[in-house]
C-alpha cells in the first residue's frame, strides 16, 4: 500500500499561514492539497476546507474514488461519461488544519469529522481535551458560531503534548 507522510507549512508574504496534515495511507497527499485548495483558491475557513467532499486518483487502480453522497449524480455521470471508473467509498483521509487569520490575530483550527466515524475513542479525548477544557485547550479557545468553526488561541504544542499523554501508543501517530 501507498503511504506518504506530507505535514505541510506553507507562509504568505514570509510569515507562517497554514498548517495542514493527514493521515489515510493512499490518499493523503489529496487530502492535504485538497485543504490548501479549499482554504487558498476557494476562500474557505480551516473548518469548511476540511468538511468539504474529496475525490482521490491514482495511477492503480485507474479509478476516481469519491466519498458516498459527497458529489451530485450529474457530476458523477458527467465523469463516467468521460470514460472514467468510479468507485463510491466511505470518508477519505483525515485531515488536520490550522490557519493564521492575521487580521483577528486568531490561530483557526479545523479538525475533521470523519475522524469520529473511524476511530471514536479518539473523537472522546479530543472533545473531552475541548468541552471539558481537561488540559489546557480552554483558555482562549471557543466557537465562532457566525462561521461555524472552532477558534484556537492557545499553547498548541502544550496541547498536543497532553493530547499525547492521554492516548495510547497504537493513536499517537494521529496527532
């Protein structure tokens, strides 16, 4: 099986802008450019670029695979009417996302949701670490209920360093 590791860091105007990572063997290099297209071209918040459908091609097996329910029919049938082989699938990837928003002098945050449908035990850490406000991610952290996504204004490393802590060995890559 294809695997890459691609944690991606990209500045705007040489300052720090956009951090972006995924896990999901094959397709992790399309989850990743997916987000930065998402956030880049298409002016989409950390979350949105994170939730938006994904579509995944490689050379074997020459097919696309597209996440169930994520494209129209008529886009699905204008594909095949092009020649190309689909499969319909579960979610792919999972992505992580943090955009410096200058303006507000915010660190956004977008974790993605199908993350829970694949390994809920590490969705419950997570959302205890936030509700809960159990190690740290409470001081400054919050929802923006206007855009519908997570605002992070805290000591991330020290976060990660307890979300570590806190899962064992077999999840830590997740992180």
């Amino acid at each position: 099986m294809l695997s890459s590791m691609s944690p991606t860091i990209l500045t705007k105007d040489g300052q720090l802008f956009m951090v972006t990572g995924a896990m999901g063997g094959r397709t992790i290099i399309n989850s990743v450019v997916n987000t930065i297209v998402n956030v880049v071209d298409h002016g989409l918040n950390a979350q949105e670029a994170v939730d938006a459908p994904r579509l995944h091609h490689q050379w074997l097996p020459d097919r696309i695979a597209v996440e169930r329910n994520a494209f129209s029919p008529d886009t699905l049938a204008l594909l095949r009417s092009m020649g190309h082989t689909l499969f319909e699938g579960p979610g792919q990837g999972v992505a992580e996302v943090i955009v410096l928003n200058a303006k507000e002098g915010l660190l956004e945050g977008g974790v993605d949701r199908r993350l829970v449908a694949q390994r809920p035990h590490v969705a419950d850490v997570v959302r205890r670490l936030v509700v809960n406000g159990g190690g740290g991610l409470r001081r400054g952290a919050g929802v923006d209920h206007r855009r519908q996504h997570v605002v992070v204004d805290l000591d991330l490393l020290g976060c990660v360093a307890r979300l570590h802590q806190r899962l064992g060995d077999d999840d830590r890559h997740l992180v």
